[in-house]
C-alpha cells in the first residue's frame, strides 16, 4: 500500500502495480516480487500492489512505472487510455503482463475443459488488447511461445520481453533432498492441478422457483488427462505400486480409486509450498494435450519441483517442440501418444537408484544456475529493464 515511508524516498521510485486477480498467477507474476523487492531499498525501486487505480499527481510523479496485468476488460480501454494521456507529464513507463493466453490464436481460445474458458469471452478479450496493448511501451510475458504468438496476433505491439516464471527462495528454500541409496520401491507420486486441467460433471437441475428454466447439466472432460496418464495412475494405484496424492481438486477420472488416494484440498499460495515440502513425493506428474494454449504456458511445475526435490515427468509433443516441458532432464520426458507400457518403462527406470538421483543432481544444478530464484541477480536485473525504458539489454 502506498504511505509515508514509500513516499519519503528521493526520485522516481514508485513501480505502480495492478495485478489481475489473487489467484496463483498474480503472485507467481507480481506479488511474490513485489514481496521481495519493497523489502530491500538498496534495489533502488518499491512495487506497491494497488487495490484500485490512482490518478493523484504525488503518486504519478513518483512513478517509475505503471504494470497492469492482463488488460483485457473492457475498462482497461479507459484506464490505459488515461495513464497513456498523462504519461508526457509524468514520464513513467506503461508495461503490460500476461502470463496466459486470453486472446484468439489461431483460431483457438482457451480450452473448453479448462474452467477459466466459463470467464473469459475470448472474442472481446481480443478486441480489447487490438485497443490497449498498443499503448504499452513494453509488454512482458513469461514465455517464448507466449511472445510469439503475441507479437503475430498484435503486430503493432512496441516491444515485447521474456520474463519466465521464477520461485522465491524465502518460500521454497528447504533443505537440500539427499539422494537416495536404493532403488525406488512403491515410491510416492504427486498430481498437483487445478479444475483448469480438466472438467467435473455438474448434474442437470429441474425447472425451479429459483432456477425457472433448470440447469442442463455440464458434460466432464478429461482435458490435460486425455491421454495415457489417467489409465497409467489408476492401473499402478490398484496394483499397489505407488502412493498416489492429489492436491488441488479430485478430478472426476480417479473416483474409482479415491479411497486409495491421499487427497490434499487447495491452498493458498503462501501455504502451498510447505504443503508440497511437507510431503516429501518421490515424484510430480504434469500431463498435458497439445494445444496453443498449453504452448503459451511456462514450465512451473518443473521448476517448483526442482526448489522441492522432487523428480518431475512432464508431457513433451510429438508432433512440435513447444511443450513447456521441452527443457526439464530428458530422462523425464513422456511424449503426449504414450502408451501406458511406455509410462511404465520410462518411470520404472526413474525408481532405480542411480537413475534417480542423477535427474535430482540434474534439477538441483537447473534451478541454482539458470536463474530460477525470484532472488538471483539474473531476474532482478530482468526487472530493473522491464521498469526502465532505457535499457534494452533483455528484448
């Protein structure tokens, strides 16, 4: 929040941000590094989070920069149209965020089965971006692909910039996991998602006082699961060769096998690394299907699984290489047309010790040298450009 002691600094200091919503991407993207770098004036800049928009003339002329994640509303028009007027004044710089796809590409929204397509209305997100993203002195995203198919949809875009998703140490920074010193015998393996990654039934309603029409009901999808992964949980869960936890939500696919599954209810984003920590997997699966949307996503997963210790197997494509998960260890990689005998070969030879701990050496070294701290110097520096129209160093 903006007080006395954001305000008392000397110069252009101020980075305004207006985050999307609380979800899990609004910290991933601003908060989380709000959090960090508002505690260490030494950075020279403070992000303070706004709860609603301010035109107040102490606060712009304090302005470095203004972010405002996904603005794609209809009243972002008037809001970017107001800051972009004012923006001779006061000279700060106007930067968009996006971490997803909520626009048309190539004829493709978001999933159907993915619960976020119920709230965006992907004809009218894009014709807001054709009106406000050219405002923008830089957009940032947190993808290649993202940046990609950005910049064909809206050529007139000034500059767009990679920033990938990164973990806060002061969150995710537990002790080092030891290898292990013998092979993996009913290890345990983790399924984090949310309902994103696929569709619950919801029964039909009758006619009612409250409802007149009824309610006809939503049809499950089996969405990122619509493949081998799904038959690969239930069949190892029955034959009792894995500990299966799910985190998140249960999807409507593992009901037959809920009383032999661990279920873990959603946290919050704060809580939900110590969950993860706390439960000490041996490994996290992150299926997924072949769509321009799970193009646009970044590698996360992998990477929390790396702060964790927990060996990830991730869903590459075999028909393109824009998986996500085209960079994690490729003894780890399980193409989307898997079979479950493949899942099988490629995850059994995973529990083999010597196997084992060298993908977990692998990730340890990833995450250390390839600057996936919130706190390394390589992401600090990536913010230092994004809020100062000077630098050029990260296009």
């Amino acid at each position: 929040m903006l007080n006395a002691n954001t305000m008392n600094m000397d110069g252009k200091n101020l980075v305004l941000i207006y985050v999307g919503d609380s979800s899990g991407c609004s910290h991933v993207r601003l908060r989380y590094n709000s959090v960090w770098y508002a505690g260490h004036e030494h950075f020279g800049f403070t992000p303070v989070i706004l709860p609603f928009p301010t035109f107040d003339s102490q606060y712009l002329a304090r302005a470095k920069a203004i972010v405002i994640q996904r603005p794609v509303s209809p009243g972002h028009i008037d809001l970017v149209r107001r800051y972009k007027a004012l923006q001779p004044k006061f000279g700060y710089k106007l930067v968009s965020e996006f971490d997803d796809q909520v626009w048309e590409i190539d004829g493709q929204g978001i999933p159907e089965y993915n619960t976020a397509s119920i709230h965006f209305d992907i004809k009218g997100t894009t014709a807001v971006c054709e009106q406000t993203l050219p405002l923008f002195d830089e957009c940032v995203v947190s993808t290649d692909y993202l940046k990609m198919k950005l910049l064909e949809r809206f050529p007139t875009i000034k500059k767009c910039t990679v920033i990938k998703n990164v973990v806060p140490r002061y969150l995710w920074n537990y002790p080092r996991k030891e290898n292990i010193t013998a092979d993996l015998v009913k290890p345990t393996v983790l399924y984090s998602g949310s309902p994103c990654h696929y569709r619950n039934p919801v029964p039909a309603r009758q006619p009612s006082k409250e409802e007149p029409n009824g309610f006809p009901g939503i049809t499950p999808l089996k969405g990122d699961m619509n493949n081998a992964w799904c038959d690969w949980v239930i069949k190892n869960v029955k034959e009792d060769k894995i500990n299966f936890i799910v985190m998140g939500a249960l999807p409507w696919f593992w009901e037959p096998i809920k009383d032999k599954i661990k279920f873990i209810p959603w946290a919050d984003s704060q809580t939900y690394p110590r969950l993860v920590q706390q439960e000490r997997a041996d490994f996290q699966i992150a299926p997924l299907v072949n769509n321009v949307f799970n193009k646009c996503k970044s590698a996360l997963r992998h990477t929390e699984s790396c702060a964790a210790g927990t060996v990830l197997l991730g869903t590459v494509f075999h028909e393109d290489k824009w998986s996500p998960y085209e960079e994690i260890n490729p003894k780890c990689k399980v193409l989307d047309n898997a079979t479950v005998e493949d899942i099988d070969k490629i995850f059994f030879n995973l529990c083999k010790k010597d196997n084992y701990n060298e993908v977990l050496n692998w990730q340890y070294d990833f995450i250390n040298n390839n600057g996936y701290w919130l706190e390394s110097n390589t992401h600090l520096q990536q913010w230092l450009c994004m809020i100062d129209s000077g630098n050029d160093k990260f296009i």
